[in-house]
C-alpha cells in the first residue's frame, strides 16, 4: 500500500513458470548456494534485519539474532558452501565484513571501519573476499584473506567501484559510478600494497558508545512541524490583465501524515483576493482524506446597445470540498478509487455598483449554489524499467463520472459527464540502449445538455511545470489532444480521440557540464499519428454551454508528425523533465488549422 512495501522471494523454472516461495516474509537480497540450491537472505523485521535460511518449502529460518543494534545485509554463499560473507552495520556507525558458518555461527569480522564496508564476494578459490569501502566519497575496492585477515587495497580513485565479482583469469567485474552516471566495467585488481587497517573518519577506535535515549514516552505530535518554514512570493495575471501579488507556503509532518499547500494574492485595482488551502491527511493509511478551499474571480465586460463598453460583471467563485482517495498498489498492478464531492458558491457584482440591477435576470442578485459529485476508477500493469522511454507491456484504464446541479432549479441544470480512456504499451527487442516501444491510446467522453462545461479536442498533451509561482511552461494534460490543432479547436457535447505512438532511443549520453543546471540522462524520437473530433449531435439545443450555435458537424482531425525528446535535469538535479520538442503536420480537418504547412511546437512530460 502507499505507505508499506513487503517483498517476497520468487523462483523461476527452467520451463519460465513462475511461482512464489513465500508470502509475507519481508526477504531481500538472496543468494542460493551453488551445489544444492540452498537459499540465504536478509529478512525485515521490527526495527532491524537478520539473515535467514529459507527451504524450498518457503520455510524461514533465522540465522543471526534480531537485534535493535545490529543490522545484515547482502548475504553471499562461499564457492564450497561452507560459508557465509555478509555485512554486519552496529550501533555507533562500525561496518564490517563478517565471516559465518553455514549455520549462522562463528562470526568473525575480516575487516571492519566507521565507514561504508560493503558488497562482499568470494574469489573463486575461496581464500579471500573482495568487497568495498566508501570513506572519502568514492568506493574503492580492497580484498581481505580469509585466514589471516591481512588486507589489500585502499588506492585513491575518482570513480566509485561498487559491486565486485572476480572473475576466474583474474579480471573484476565492478560497476563505475562517475559524474557522468554508472556503468558495468572491467576493473584492474585491488592494490597490492598490504594495509594494517581500513581508515575511517572517525578512527576506529576508541569506539564511543551511544547513549539510549532517557525520557518518557509520549504521543506523537505533528503540530510544531506545521508551521510554515518558508514562503515564496507569487505574482499572477488576471483575465484583465491586471497584476496580483501574494505568498504560496506549503508543510508536512515527518511521517507525513499531514500535508498542506495555501496561497493568498491581492489584485490592489479593484481589492480582490484569490486563494486556496489543500489539505491531506494520511493518519487512516487508507483512504487518503483530501480538503480544499479556494476563491477566484474573472470577469465580462458590459456593452451599451452601441457596443460601447460600460462596466465589467464581476464573478466571484468560492469552493469548498473533500475526496476519499483508496489506492491497491502491488508489485504488477495499481487500482485507484477516488470519490470527491464539492459545492461551489457564485455570487456577483459590478464596476460600477448599479449597473447590476440592469442586468434583467434575478439570478445576479442572488448566491448561487452548485453541488458536483464525482467518481474516478483506475488500474493499470504497465511496467516503467529505469532507463525505459516510458511505461512497457502493460494496459492503463481510466474512467470517471461528474454530476453537477443548481439548488434551485434541479430539475432543469442537472449535467453528467463521462470520461474513459485505455492506453496500451509494448516493447520491441530492437538495437538500442533501451527497448523500442509501441503506444496506443482511445478515449471517449459523453455529456448532456445541461453540461456547465465542454468537451474539447485538439492541442498538445503534456506537463505544466512551475518555474516560479505563478511562471507555468509546458501543457496541461488533455484526453482528447490532436497535435498540429489548436486547443479546443473543436468542442462539444461528444468528443473520441485516438492516438499511435512509435517511441525509439537514440543515445544514453548521460552528460553534464560542472553546476551547470542542465544534466541530459537519454534522448528518443517519437513518430506519432493522432485522431479526435468534437461535436454537439442532432437534436442539441442552442445556447448551452457545450453546444451554443445547437447541432453542430461530426468531423475528423486528423495529424501525423515526429517529436524530438531530451529526459533531462533542469534547475534542480533531483527533478527529471520530459522535454520535447515536435513537429505536426494536419492530414484531415484543415479547415480547423492556420498552419496548413505543419506547426513546431514545445511541450513536457510524456503525452500519455
């Protein structure tokens, strides 16, 4: 679930079957003795780890002690299977490469400093151990005898070397890991010169004891965390293009029980504030419970029976709602259930203040009250690998339903709007240094005639990605995107969208250039070609919403094109961006386009 993650050993027959060994057993990092297949791994269990034998039953058995002052991991079997090398990590920052019987006993530490010791493995004769030590920032591998415990190793390099295997001619197989990424290597052998001692910082010894914790017991408490410890300032435009000013603070608790977002801005021309407050608490694990509130304005300009402009109509929108969020996350497959509810209030005024009574409908003189309701399914199995271009051999499926009415004229404003979408992914095993992928995507959407919005097709599908609040760049997510189109080229009451994707890698260059704030990961192109429509059918009546003029043609928009796509770090080295860069040119529905000859068009994230 969102906030547990267990995992289980699996095996796999020669024959490809799959079968679990065991369920519910917190096992990681297993190693299977080479004559017999005999199992060894490191098990989660309260506050700590162990290691374990596990039979071919599933059967686990504990091989070291649980202690809150001692921690194991990566477990490896001796070529003869006599022995075990493990890291052993105890209170006070001491790590050590341990030597055990089969049994779990007869714990002997080869080599041991208050620094990362790490990732053992046996040479193929068995009489050493290669294994790693971090000390000053870069990994560098060093070797331990297993008789004697004289110890090799230590040079200076500028490259971490993780992982080791020795090979049987006497070459290391390591992974580098440099400025520029990591990579699987062949590495010379440890340094020759013998070493008393693994340095550490701080030395060794005297090792200074931890002092427990006195004191008693109490409840948790977030509040304290949640008092804003920052602020950034926010500068937004309105529909009048007039300046509003404020401050965005944000906060969460350590465990994250509580999370929340709030702004305020103050637009000084005509004295209105807009903002909102998000809420989440987690305290239930599941659901989630989500909390809003927000107030905007836009505004309509007056026109005389000349057409000369006489005032504005001001529209205030305040929002108040909550979601139920239930999320299934296994290891193949996520399910997501969402149910929200939310009630709007809309209340008005003008610039200047009589010009509202000339308005000749009583409904501006009143507060407006709208309640929505709102269902929101998913499940989806398509695996996303590290490197990959996107998600792999799996399906997404999505679906939603919104209900919305005024209070006082039920009957005649109740709307329903449905949305589903289906998405599908499959590799190709073609040369590249990531897999080729084939992407289709379908989406239909249905709303009545009382609908307070529009369907919309056309545009760019995307991200929006804020440089500073209130800077937006990229796109916004849309179902049904036609590229080389306008947004909302077409709109109505009935929209369909379809789109096929070819996506293919082109080179890893994993490049960097000192702290400048751009670090390029992979580049890809991406063929592409899109379909979608919107339309009011037969029978809608004019000046709704979604359909103003009534019924309106059901035409196809049709374009093909290729994008040019850079998975890089930008501004901030943690937060990966989808930068893509696209050409498309309209096949059908050209009546919709300026561009006849194609458009070029900038965008984030993936489409779909």
């Amino acid at each position: 679930d969102p906030w547990r993650l267990r995992s289980d050993l699996w095996m796999r027959e020669r024959d490809g079957t799959e079968h679990a060994l065991t369920v519910g057993a917190r096992l990681f990092a297993p190693d299977a003795r080479v004559r017999d297949g005999a199992i060894i791994a490191v098990q989660n269990v309260a506050g700590t780890t162990r290691l374990v034998r596990v039979s071919d039953a599933g059967t686990v058995t504990p091989l070291t002690t649980a202690s809150l002052d001692t921690t194991w991991s990566a477990p490896r079997w001796s070529h003869d299977g006599t022995r075990i090398a493990a890291t052993r990590w105890v209170r006070g920052g001491t790590m050590s490469i341990v030597i055990l019987d089969s049994l779990g006993g007869g714990a002997r530490a080869l080599a041991s400093a208050r620094a990362t010791v790490d990732a053992p493995a046996w040479t193929p004769d068995d009489r050493a151990i290669l294994f790693t030590v971090n000390a000053t920032g870069t990994a560098a591998l060093w070797r331990a005898d297993v008789a004697t415990g004289a110890l090799q190793g230590g040079a200076a390099a500028s490259t971490s070397m993780d992982a080791p295997e020795l090979l049987a001619d006497g070459r290391v197989l390591a992974v580098e890991t440099r400025g520029t990424g990591e990579r699987l290597v062949m590495a010379r052998a440890v340094d020759t010169r013998a070493q008393s001692a693994i340095p550490g910082f701080p030395e060794l010894e005297p090792t200074v004891p931890v002092a427990p914790a006195a004191g008693a017991v109490q409840r948790y408490r977030p509040l304290r965390q949640l008092i804003p410890r920052y602020w950034l300032p926010a500068i937004e435009t309105t529909d009048e293009n007039e300046l509003r000013y404020g401050a965005l603070v944000a906060g969460s608790d350590i465990v994250g029980r509580h999370a929340y977002v709030a702004s305020l801005t103050h637009e000084p021309t005509r004295g209105e504030n807009s903002g909102s407050l998000v809420y989440r608490y987690a305290g239930f694990g599941l659901p989630l419970l989500d909390f809003a509130v927000r107030q905007e304005w836009d505004h309509t300009p007056l026109e005389d029976s000349t057409h000369t402009r006489v005032g504005s109509l001001m529209r205030r929108r305040r929002f108040v709602g909550g979601a139920l969020t239930l999320v299934r996350a296994r290891m193949r497959q996520t399910a997501l259930v969402s149910g929200s509810a939310e009630l709007e209030l809309r209340d008005f005024s003008t610039d200047p203040a009589p010009l509202i009574a000339k308005l000749g409908s009583p409904l501006f003189l009143r507060t407006l009250k709208y309640p929505t309701f709102a269902l929101q399914v998913g499940w989806g199995n398509a695996r996303t690998p590290i490197m990959a271009l996107g998600p792999e051999d799996g399906i997404s499926v999505s679906g939603s339903a919104r209900w919305r009415w005024r209070t006082d004229d039920a009957a005649n404003t109740r709307s329903a709007t449905y949305l589903g979408s289906l998405s599908l992914y499959k590799s190709l095993p073609l040369p590249g240094r990531t897999h080729h992928v084939v992407a289709l995507h379908g989406a239909v959407g249905v709303a009545d005639d009382k609908t307070n919005t529009e369907l919309q097709a056309g545009g760019v599908s995307g991200t929006s990605v804020e440089l500073a609040p209130g800077l937006l760049v990229g796109d916004v997510r849309r179902t049904f995107f036609v590229r080389g189109f306008v947004p909302g080229a077409q709109r109505g009451i009935r929209a369909r969208g379809a789109s096929v994707e070819y996506r293919a890698p082109v080179s890893v260059p994993s490049w960097g250039k000192g702290f400048w704030p751009l670090f390029a990961q992979r580049t890809s192109i991406t063929f592409f070609g899109d379909a979608g429509q919107a339309w009011c059918p037969v029978g809608s009546p004019k000046g709704t919403i979604g359909c103003p003029t009534g019924a309106t043609p059901r035409e196809w928009m049709t374009s093909v094109g290729a994008e040019a796509t850079v998975d890089a770090a930008v501004l901030s080295y943690d937060l990966p961006y989808r930068l893509r860069l696209g050409y498309a040119r309209a096949m059908q529905g050209r009546t919709y386009v300026d561009h006849v000859a194609g458009a070029v068009y900038f965008s984030l994230g993936a489409t779909f």
